[in-house]
C-alpha cells in the first residue's frame, strides 16, 4: 500500500523554529567580521547596481555598457562554455552589477544573473575570472492555513497572508462539491500544504495535504490518498467517497453570478417578463469558458438572442450549453468529444445582452433545471481492499491538523504574552 505523504508531528514542530536558524546565525557573523556575503561571494567592499535585461540587449554589449574590457569579456565568454550558454539571457530576467568601491576608478567585479527562480549564473572578474553556478536553498515546510470568507476565496487568502497559490489549489480540490460564486460571509476553511521557499520569499504551494471547508452548515472535507492502482493524486471525503465528480459546480473561473434561475425574470434589453432557464455569470470578455463534463459537442453557432452558442450532450440524460461567446476554441465543432475542464470557448456579449457574461444552461431529460441545484454522482469510490489504509490515512491527517492548530494558537499566545 502507498503510504499516506504527511510529515510526522515531530517534522513539524521542528520546521516551526528551525526554519531560519542558519541564516540569523549567518546575519550574526556578518555583524561580527564585518564581512558581507550575498549568493556566496564576498562584496563587502563593493557597490551594487541593478537591472533587467532590455530587448535586443546580448551578453557583450551588457558587459560593454557596464564597462568590461574587451579582453574579459572574451575571457568570460570561454569561461562559459559548458557552464551557461549566453545566447539564454531572457528578455524581463533580472540581474546586479558589483562594483569594487575606494578605486579611483570602479571596475566590475561580478556580474549575477537570474536564469531562473532560484538559478543565478555568477560571472566574476576580481580576482581570477571564472564563471559558476548559485542555487538558493529551497525551503519546505508544512503549514496551516485558516481563512474565514469575508469577501472572495482569492481576496480573503491573499488578506490572511497566505500564498494566493493555494486559492488555486483549493478551487481544484473542491471544484466537484463547492459552488465558489456561491459562498457566504462566514464560511471557512482549513488546509494543510507545504510552502515552498526561497529565502524570505514564498515562492509555490507544494502538496496539499487535508482541507475543511464549511460552507452553507456543512463540512466537506477532503484527503489527499494514492491507492495502488492509481498513478494520480485524488481527494477522498471522510467516507472514502471520490470528490471528483462527473460535472463540474461551475464552468469558469473569477467571477460573479449577475442572474440566476427563473421562470419569471424581466429581460434586461427587451424587458419583457419571460423564463431564464439559466445562470448569468458575469466576467470580462475574453474569460475562458469550460466543459463541466464529458461529452459531445451538439451545436456551435449563432443561435438569436443567445448569440454565439455551443451545447454538450454529456450522456442520455443530462445536456449543457454555453451562450453569447466572444469565441470558440480553435478546432471545436459539431461532433467533437470533449472532455471535463476542456475550453470551449470564451465569454463575450453577443446576440441579445447589455455586456459581457456567460449563460450557462443545462438540461435533465429534455427539461431545464436549475445548474447551481444539480447533484452530480462521484466518481470512483476508495476501493474496499485499500479502506483500512485510508482510514489510517485520514486519522494521521486529522491528528497533524489538530496539532498544527495547537502550535498555531501557542505562537499567537506567545506574541501576545510578548507585546
């Protein structure tokens, strides 16, 4: 059986105080020589100028406008041979000129590239010139994250200081069971993740380990499990019960619903009282627009008043469209499987609206019914000969999750102790 991938309580009580030991004792020393280091080399003596790299800018005229000889720059060139090919040099990538300081003339003296988010190539003329590689140390730690909704998912975790990488993470968990245009003041959820590092920088969200959200009175939880016969990560409830299932709650992202159901709604342009059969989700032109499940594609055209459309027939029961599209993705037509989450085209506002917004229709056995009310079946169930490990699985999450809660309200008891 695969084991359940959770660091031990011991791990995380560690990586609450060890985190940045080694760099305060490294900021002490520097204190104490006087000595000053940054990406391993010593500039105590120098100053620094920063830049980007401009269109059209190469690797010898950077090095002339910072006036490197000709001699070093060839030197520098061969230097790099096997090490980093020059012709990389991105256009947007950052980079910090050191220059020696107390000289009647500054020369350079290094040269520190950013080639990637944690990558710097080093080109060093002080003393001989060489050219080498920097890797900053990634950092990985297993945090808690509580976020009470006050507003919207994104806005609520980029206000709790969290990583707004995770709101992803989380909408893709919960994207079966949680309809995030649909969420109220109070609501909240839990989450256990590693957070990826660099430095004092948070740079990803690594594994999702465990959630709660308690949205509308219930709590839908959630458990990251790789049984034997699956090569991807899935999320199970509580009971073992798949999350992912056959629709999605919703078919974009980043938005509100401006309309709902009704079979008495007053047109917006004609104003006349008749049924909307749908759900208006306003976001701006452009947004992309998903299938929330598998199926066939039926109709792709212009229909009337609901502008540019395509429908899905998903199986012998169940049938979506997608109204007054800007667009359509490239390739689809009548007869094209496509499968859940796939694009299908793009919001837009054409045929009879007053701007750019998604209608969004389903229908059960030729009849409309309501998209925000639909249950959806799960998909595959924990299988039974795996459920005793699941089960081990789910009370190792919950035990980390309550002792994560402990060491985060200690710390706050602490701070507080402190001010």
């Amino acid at each position: 059986m695969r084991r359940f991938l959770i660091y031990t309580l011991a791990l995380i009580m560690c990586s609450c105080s060890a985190g940045d030991k080694g760099q305060t004792l490294s900021k002490e020393n520097e204190r104490e020589t006087g000595e000053i280091y940054e990406f391993g080399i010593r500039v105590t003596d120098c100053t620094v100028e920063e830049g980007i790299i401009q269109r059209g800018e190469f690797f010898n005229n950077l090095m002339i406008k910072l006036g490197v000889p000709a001699t070093d720059i060839y030197s520098l060139t061969e230097a790099s041979k096997d090490i980093f090919d020059l012709r990389k040099l991105k256009v947007g990538n950052g980079y910090k000129a050191y220059f020696t300081s107390g000289e009647e003339k500054a020369s350079l003296a290094h040269l520190i590239y950013q080639s990637g988010r944690t990558s710097y190539v080093i080109f060093s003329l002080r003393d001989t010139i060489s050219v080498s590689i920097y890797e900053k140390e990634v950092t990985t730690k297993t945090k808690l994250g509580e976020v009470r909704i006050t507003s919207s998912l994104w806005e609520d975790i980029s206000r709790a200081g969290i990583n707004v990488a995770l709101a992803s993470r989380v909408e893709d968990i919960y994207a079966w069971s949680i309809d995030f245009f649909g969420l109220q003041k109070g609501d909240f959820f839990r989450v256990v993740y590693d957070e990826i590092s660099v430095g004092d920088e948070v740079v990803d969200i690594g594994t999702v380990y465990s959630a709660a959200f308690f949205h509308g009175g219930k709590n839908y939880q959630a458990y990251r499990f790789i049984e034997d016969d699956s090569t991807s990560v899935q999320y199970f409830n509580e009971k073992g019960e798949n999350l992912k299932k056959a629709f999605l709650k919703a078919p974009l992202r980043f938005t509100r619903i401006s309309s709902g159901f009704s079979y008495s709604r007053r047109h917006p342009v004609s104003r006349i009282v008749r049924p909307h059969t749908g759900v208006d989700y306003a976001a701006p032109k452009g947004t992309r627009v998903m299938t929330i499940g598998d199926g066939v594609v039926v109709q792709r055209g212009y229909s009337g008043g609901g502008g540019n459309t395509v429908k899905i027939k998903h199986n012998a029961t169940y049938t979506s469209a997608y109204l007054h599209l800007s667009g359509y993705a490239p390739g689809l037509r009548v007869g094209s499987r496509v499968r859940q989450g796939d694009v299908i085209g793009y919001v837009g506002s054409t045929g009879l609206s007053t701007g750019p917004h998604l209608d969004f229709r389903i229908w059960r056995n030729g009849s409309p019914i309501n998209p925000l009310k639909m249950e959806s079946p799960p998909a595959k169930e924990v299988n039974k000969s795996n459920m005793a490990s699941f089960m081990v699985a789910v009370g190792n999450a919950q035990m980390v999750t309550d002792s994560l809660v402990s060491c985060k309200y200690l710390d706050t008891l602490v701070n507080r102790l402190r001010e």
